[in-house]
C-alpha cells in the first residue's frame, strides 16, 4: 500500500479550499448574522485579513450592512485578543434591551 505524503502547509490549504467552499454554499442560504457571520470573521483572522477586508467582503457578498464597520472591529479585536469562542460576549455590539444601557 502506497501512503499519500502530505505536508502541514497542504493540509492548511486544503482545508481552507474546504472552508471556502462551504462558505459560498453559506452564502446561498439566508444568513443569520449572530450565527455566522462571527464564524466568517474569525476565518477571515486566521488568514490574515484586516477588518476592513473582512468587512468589504462580508458586505459585498451577503449584502450592504450585512454587518457595521464597529462590529466587525469588535470582532477582530476579541480573535486578536487570543479568544477564539464565538459566544457573544457583554460588550460586544449593542444591548438589546435599552433599559439595561441606562442603568
């Protein structure tokens, strides 16, 4: 039996062609952005974009404001923080209650 040799560096790209293909199928469907998009942007990290590329690109394929130019900082800055959970955290984007802004 003949083993297939493959490098680290064929794995990591094989799996981000992996990765992209499963985001264009993402992008046929409706997109929930507190599901997804944080996924998206954490990949975008990892490749090495800047939050104004993932921005771009998130608005252009799912659709202008698709996510604010904030949000997307936020979100860069908690990948850059070392923290890859994609759990919203308390500061991150709006409250959804206003009273709990004015207390």
């Amino acid at each position: 039996m003949k083993l297939l040799a493959i490098t680290e560096k064929q794995l990591v790209a094989q799996s981000h062609k992996m990765f992209e293909q499963l985001v264009v199928t993402v992008i046929k469907m409706p997109v929930d952005n507190r599901t997804h998009i944080p996924h998206i942007i954490l990949y975008h990290f990892g490749k090495g974009w800047k939050a104004a590329q993932s921005l771009h690109d998130l608005n252009e394929f799912f659709g202008e404001d698709t996510i604010s130019e904030s949000r997307c900082r936020e979100w860069f800055a908690h990948s850059k923080s070392g923290d890859t959970s994609l759990e919203d955290k308390p500061g991150l984007g709006r409250s959804s209650n206003f009273e709990d802004q004015s207390q």
